[in-house]
C-alpha cells in the first residue's frame, strides 16, 4: 500500500532551462530547502526539460541530494517530448498526483507560462 506523503511546499517549473524564470524557481528551492520542510519540485510543459538537459538536471540533483527535494516530471509532458524515462532522482508521475498534494500543501508557487503545453 502507497503511504500518502504531505509536502510543505510544492514548487511547478513550467519555465524552460536557461529562462530566467527557471532560475528564479531554483533560487526559490534553495531557499526553501534551508528550512525544515518537505518540498516537492513539479516539472510540467517545457520544464519537464529541466530532466533532460544535462547543467540544470545537475543542479536540480544538487538540490535533491543535498536538501531531500522531490523532483516530479509530468509524465504526460514528458511523454510528448521523451521516449525514454528521466535519469534518477526524477520520477515521473501524473498530473492527479500532482493536485493531490497541491491540495495539502502549505505553500504552492509556479514558474514559468501558464498556458505553455
């Protein structure tokens, strides 16, 4: 049976790699790995790219491996774009997931297009 994890704070990067909204939401993960919180990182329409370019995924990594951060890729945006899986540590899981914990979380903030696909 599946343990339903809350995260305090759920960050969606919609934004490309490279884009200085991609920047700005790493700078937030930073900053909100500095405290004692369980933080979600949602990659959705273009920032499921953040997984397959190879400087941001490192320190997307970084910031996993150091802090603990959950990195989610939207399967059904990486699907369009990939036909292989994102490399360790981001896992692809599903928009319903996705809103099942942005329903439970404390604090949620998106970067990037708000109607990119």
């Amino acid at each position: 049976m599946n343990e339903f994890i809350q995260y305090h704070r759920i960050l969606v990067v919609r934004a490309r790699p490279g884009s200085e909204s991609s920047l700005q939401a790493r700078r937030r993960a930073e900053a909100w790995s500095d405290h004692d919180a369980r933080l979600l990182v949602f990659f959705h329409a273009e920032g499921v790219e953040h997984a397959a370019a190879e400087e941001p995924s490192a320190e997307w990594r970084r910031l996993a491996g150091w802090h603990g951060a959950v990195l989610a890729v939207c399967s059904g945006s990486w699907s369009r774009r990939h036909d292989d899986s994102p490399a360790d540590p981001f896992v692809l899981s599903s928009l319903v997931n996705f809103w099942n914990h942005a329903l439970e979380a404390r604090e949620v903030t998106c970067f990037g297009v708000a109607d990119a696909g």
